[in-house]
C-alpha cells in the first residue's frame, strides 16, 4: 500500500513538471535558442525519461512536441518592445489621456499682441454707415457748443445758464491733476444729468445730444454721459488722442451700452455712468467692446475676443432704470450687412 502511493506521488510530481513545461513553451517566443546549452539539453531528456517510464510505459512522451527553453532577458527584451522601449519598438502616435499625471512642463504659446486701443485691442477704420452720420452730425453740434462757451468765458453776464453750469463743471475738472480730473469728471457728470431715456425725452429711438443739449434739460441716457464726459475732459486740457467713446455690449445685463476710455500713464480707465468709481479695464470683464469713436472718427475693433476670456454671468451694477436692449438693422458696410447689426443705444 504504501509503495502504491509513493508511486502515484511520484507520478503527480513528474506530470505538474512536464505539463509546466508544456505550457511555458506554449506562452514562450516558438523559436528554439541555439544557445541552449549541454546542461539543458540531458535535463530535458531526463525530464522526458522520467515522465515515460512514471506515467506511462506504454507511450513515448519524447515523441511529443518539445518543451521551449527561453532566456529571462529575451522576455524582457519581448516586453520592452511591445510598451515602446527598446531598439526594436514600435511605438504608436497617441495623445495622453487628461487623467495622465504629467511633471513635464507644458509647452511655451506665444502671448498674443497688445494693442494699444483700450482692453488691449486694435481697431481699424470702420465702413460708412449709421454711425459715421451720427458721429458727424454730433460732431457740428460739437462746434456750436464750443463757440457758445468761448462767447460766455468773454462775456460771462450773456452767457446761458446750461453753458454756465458745463463751464464750471469744466473749471473744477482742470483744477485736478492725474487720475482725480478723470474721477471728478465721472462723478460730477454723473451727478447733474438723470438718466432717460430717448424715447422718454425725444421720442427718437436713438439721439446724441451735445453737453450744452444735455445741461439743458438735465436728462440724458448713457452716450449722452460718455459725450459730455469726452467734452469736459478735453475742455479741461486732457489730450483727445487719450480719449475714446466706446460702445459696448454688456454681457452681464445683455444691453447695448456706451462708456468714455479715458487713458493716462499708459492705463485705459472706463468712466462709466452706472458707477461713481473709475473702472480699470481688466475689471470691465462683462462689457465686450464693439466701436471706438474719437476726434478720427469711428472705427471697429479688431478682435474683441482676442485679450480677455469674458467672464460668464458677470456681477455688475444693475442698468439705468428704462435702459433697452434693441437692436437695428443697418447695413453699415457697403455692399454687405454688418453681423449682428448695430446696436441702438438706451
């Protein structure tokens, strides 16, 4: 009994052994080494003899096919080649995934031109249209306005009351210096004039008035602000080459809007009539600007999207009471319709 079962131990130990072998070569590369040494080769044949004469008398395993021996640094070699390392691999072009940690350094990009128009950008020359006539016409109203103020500073007993009162809105903003001409000029306009409408006031959807105009009655709506603001400032000495209308598109209340840019130092600063503070114009993240308007003329900008990401639903101050959202339908370039159309200003 107990030689029985030395014997089919025996005959289990050499099984597992021959079958490890088997499939060994059957994951191995089928290619025999010609390096297999002497050592390997009689081990092979005692395995074999072994296995015949434990298992199986009758059946010549040898027959069968032949274990594969393989080298330790062949498999590696194998595996290099396969995940792309190696003289011999292969290698795949691929983008890493996002959920691949990385400690190389990110590629340079080249920062994108400054402009020197205010947020940074570049206009050009915008095309006839709508707004060269407005801008033409305001600016022949401008003229009567300065000839008005200069018959006042000589005969200042004949001198109309509004001019009176713009003139020495303009005094006081020449008595400061820097930044505090452009903070009194904001406050101070923002102050005499209460915002309507021009639907209220004329019954027009969109008119521009001069400063004169505007004293008159008190009243005005955003581009009559910026207008009025323009003219004190440059009445006050400040360089018109540092001064801008811009119209705007405020994103954060989804309104058509018009600012004066005003920039000294090198810094565009945005006087606003919604607020009584200076904006910096990286702090103007909801407005995108759309036209730039001064002593040249109007001219559109570049690339509005260009410089800055506009934030999404920006906190801003709220809009004037009856401030609108229209839009026209104006064709301003010759031959082809400007996308979007051109904004209506409330």
């Amino acid at each position: 009994m107990t030689l029985h079962w030395e014997l089919q131990r025996k005959g289990l130990c050499a099984l597992g052994a021959a079958l490890a072998a088997l499939i060994v070569a059957g994951v191995t590369s089928p290619a025999r080494s010609d390096e297999v040494s002497a050592q390997d080769a009689l081990a092979q044949d005692t395995l074999a003899q072994d296995t015949q004469d434990t298992l199986a008398p009758g059946i010549d395993v040898a027959a069968r096919a032949p274990a594969t021996f393989f080298r330790i640094n062949d498999v590696l070699a194998k595996l290099d080649a396969m995940r792309g390392r190696g003289p011999k691999a292969v290698r795949l072009a691929a983008l890493t995934p996002s959920n691949i940690a990385t400690d190389a350094a990110p590629e340079p990009r080249p920062a994108p031109a400054k402009g020197d128009e205010p947020f940074g950008l570049f206009t050009f020359r915008a095309p006839e249209g709508l707004l060269w006539q407005k801008w033409r016409g305001l600016e022949a109203k401008l003229t009567r306005d300065a000839e008005t103020m200069r018959r006042c500073e000589a005969d200042a007993a004949n001198c109309p009351s509004n001019a009176a009162q713009f003139l020495r809105l303009v005094g006081a903003v020449k008595s400061k210096s820097g930044r505090a001409r452009l903070d009194e000029a904001n406050r101070a306009v923002n102050m005499v004039v209460r915002y309507v409408s021009d639907y209220a006031q004329h019954g027009e959807a969109d008119r521009w008035s001069s400063p004169l105009e505007t004293f008159a009655t008190a009243k005005g709506d955003c581009e009559d602000y910026a207008i009025a603001k323009y003219v004190a400032l440059h009445e006050a000495g400040f360089p018109r080459e540092d001064l801008r209308l811009v119209l705007v598109r405020d994103r954060a209340v989804r309104q058509d809007h018009a600012v004066l840019a005003a920039r000294i130092e090198g810094q565009w600063l945005v006087l606003d009539n919604r607020r009584s503070e200076l904006i910096e114009e990286s702090g103007a993240t909801n407005l995108a600007p759309l036209f730039a308007i001064d002593h040249a003329g109007v001219h559109l900008f570049a690339a509005p999207y260009a410089q800055r990401q506009l934030a999404g639903p920006a906190e801003a101050a709220p809009a004037a009471s009856g401030e609108g959202t229209a839009w026209g339908n104006v064709d301003i370039a010759a031959g082809a319709a400007w996308p979007g159309a051109l904004p209506l200003l409330m």
